[in-house]
C-alpha cells in the first residue's frame, strides 16, 4: 500500500500490498515478447519498448498494457514471460490481481449510497457502525466518512502488523474484516482525525462495512451490481469467500522476499486480506474501461463525481499526486493530468489512468518493483498518454 510518514518509511520495505506504493523488490531477467498482432507495428513504438526494459533492464517477470490512444483504439502489449516454470507467453490482456484500484470501486458504491441519501458523507462513522472504531486516540464519533475515503481519518493500517508483515505463511489464510481491523485498532491514531493525510487501507476496510450496513448485503456482490455489471466489465470479479485461483488467462504473480532469493509463485491467494481495499481481479482493459466510465459520469451523478475529485496533496505518492474519495490525480508532461488509483498485490502492480480528453493507460508488472522500477513505470505511462 503507501508511504504515508517520514517515521515510517522503514514499513515500505515490507508494505508490498494492496494499493498504490512504491516498494519492495525485484525479480530475474527475462526475453521480451513481440506486441500482440492486433497492436502489431512495423517499429516497437515508446509502449512496447517500455515494457521491454521493464523485463530486460528491471528484471520484471512480464509486463502487459493496454492503451486507448485520441483516436479511442485500444492497443494491447505484452513482454517477458507469463510463468517461469513452463516459459509460457503472457496472455494478451491477462487477468491481474488490481490490488488498491479496489478502493476507487469502494468510494463509487459508498458514494452512490451518498447519491442515494442513504449515507452522508460529512456523517461520522458511527452513525452507520455504532461502536466499531475505538482506541488508543480512535474514536468512530468523530470520523467522516469523507475522511475515511480521502485518508484523512487518522486510522492506522491493519497492514502494519502481525502475521501481515510476512505474506510467504498467509498465502492461503482467510481473514475475516474484523480481525483485520482489530489489527488496525490495537495501535495509535496516526493523527487527529481531519488534521493531516496518511494512505491507510483500514479506511476502506471500514468502508466495505459500511457497505454492508447499510444496503444489508455482501460487499461483493454491490460492487458487482452497482459497478461491474452496470458497465460490463466482463473480465473483472470480486473473488468468492475461499476463492483463491484466477478464473481466465493471466501471467504468474511473484513475490520477492529478498535480493537473491527465488520468486514465490503467488498467483493462487486468498485474497480476504485485502478485502474492500484491495481484492477486485481485472484486466488492464476493463481498468480502463472503469476509469473512463467514472470520469465520463456513467457511475455517479455530478455532484459526487465533483466530490470525488476534490482533492487533497498527497506527494508522498510522487509529485504533484492529490488525492481525492478514492482516485487521485498525477500531472502529465505535456499538460493536464492523469485520473486513476493504481494497486499492489503480493504478485502484481498497476499502474495508469485517463485524462480529460479519454486517453487511457493501464500497465501491470508481475512482481513488486523497487522504488526505481516503480518510476520508470510512472514514466511509461506518462509517455503512453504523451507520445
């Protein structure tokens, strides 16, 4: 997930999760790919040769994306190789665990609820979860669920402690959302609620109860209804209690636990750890199919999509990086900005967005990369958008 405090950069080493961060390891050097014959080109144009460094020169297992250019084509690339074991191909467009662009479907269906006059954003918390948040400078009475959304409730990460320090013993573990906010809730505020900003997925875990709470049914199954099928993200699932195989094409994740030290295969997961904010499977397509829908108004009235994209500063993302109820913005090169979220999982990272004008990039490497990699990622996304 993310940095979110000087004192706390010694957690990036180990934050290797779900949501947009930039830490962790990297993996072995492998022979690139061709683009797919739909993206085909007499050259390697910038997309393709960035993916190509990402494996040769970074040491990704792969890396695939997906690119809708000004004139609304979508191109689709692969590099690498798609599993270690057998030397397979990466599958065009492969299924990838999205990690934190979870939380940008979150803050959709609880802001739907807002549209909906079931939830108010300026509420606290305890209005819908009566007692839940309490502790060591924690109190639910005084949290927004605003600030839940935006990262300013002061919550610390349940990711922070044990057993979720170490991914390697809890590959196939089930959590359930309350353990995982006891977690959270055993440690100190970070701050007074609503007095500074720190990228927490205790919030969004929050969020899925809320959620749940207030419609009466599974967080699974109203981010299904109210986002997947609405706009029919057809390669895109929140998995089944127990539920830990992908279910279409997809390269291997890896986890790196050390420099020399062999990739874990960390495909297969029980992804409960990350729940409300992290868990969603997708495609780097349908991602940028979800992000164009959000900012083009076809999954929240005006008046909460304006509120989504208030924003705060969150440079500790990178520069220039706000964040707003679940999506952040980034600023291009060449002007305008990027709308998007990004995520990690223990075996994947994506990174992308659109812009104003319906340009769109979703890119995804398939271990976790070191701060390096990560902006070189950065990077080839805003020549993607910029070329």
């Amino acid at each position: 997930m993310n940095e979110h405090t000087p004192q706390r950069t010694a957690r990036r080493i180990r934050m290797v999760r779900y949501a947009t961060t930039a830490t962790a390891a990297a993996g072995l050097a492998l022979t690139a790919f061709a683009p797919t014959a739909a993206s085909a080109a007499p050259r390697p144009d910038v997309v393709q040769q960035r993916l190509d460094a990402l494996v040769k020169e970074d040491g990704m297992p792969a890396a695939l994306a997906t690119v809708k250019g000004r004139d609304g084509r979508s191109r689709t690339y692969t590099a690498g190789v798609g599993d270690l074991a057998t030397g397979a191909k990466v599958p065009v467009d492969g299924q990838i665990r999205a990690g934190s662009n979870t939380k940008a479907f979150t803050a959709v269906v609880v802001l739907q609820l807002v549209a909906e006059g079931k939830v108010g954003l300026d509420t606290d918390v305890d209005t819908y979860l009566p007692g839940l948040l309490r502790g060591d400078g924690i109190d639910g009475r005084n949290i927004t669920v605003r600030q839940l959304l935006q990262h300013t409730s002061g919550l610390p990460d349940y990711m922070d402690v044990p057993p979720l320090n170490d991914f390697t013993p809890i590959q196939y573990r089930y959590f359930e959302p309350r353990e995982l906010l006891d977690g959270a809730l055993a440690q100190k505020a970070l701050f007074a609620a609503g007095t500074d900003w720190a990228y927490s997925n205790t919030n969004y875990l929050v969020a899925g109860l809320l959620i749940q709470k207030v419609t009466g049914r599974p967080f699974g199954e109203e981010v299904t209804k109210r986002v997947i099928d609405r706009i029919g993200l057809r390669h895109t699932y929140v998995p089944a209690t127990g539920e830990t195989a992908l279910r279409e094409p997809h390269p291997h994740g890896y986890l790196t636990t050390g420099p020399g030290v062999p990739l874990i295969d960390y495909t297969a997961m029980d992804s409960s750890m990350a729940w409300s904010a992290g868990a969603v499977v997708s495609t780097n397509t349908d991602l940028n199919t979800f992000y164009s829908a959000l900012l083009t108004g076809r999954l929240l009235p005006a008046d909460q999509l304006a509120q989504m994209r208030t924003t705060v500063p969150a440079e500790l993302l990178g520069p220039g990086v706000r964040y707003g109820l679940g999506i952040q913005s980034r600023p291009l090169t060449c002007g305008g900005l990027v709308w998007g979220h990004g995520g990690t999982s223990p075996g994947y990272r994506t990174r992308g967005g659109v812009t104003e004008d319906g340009r769109a990039v979703n890119i995804t490497v398939t271990t976790v990369p070191d701060a390096p990699t990560a902006k070189r990622m950065t990077d080839a996304i805003d020549a993607a958008l910029c070329r």
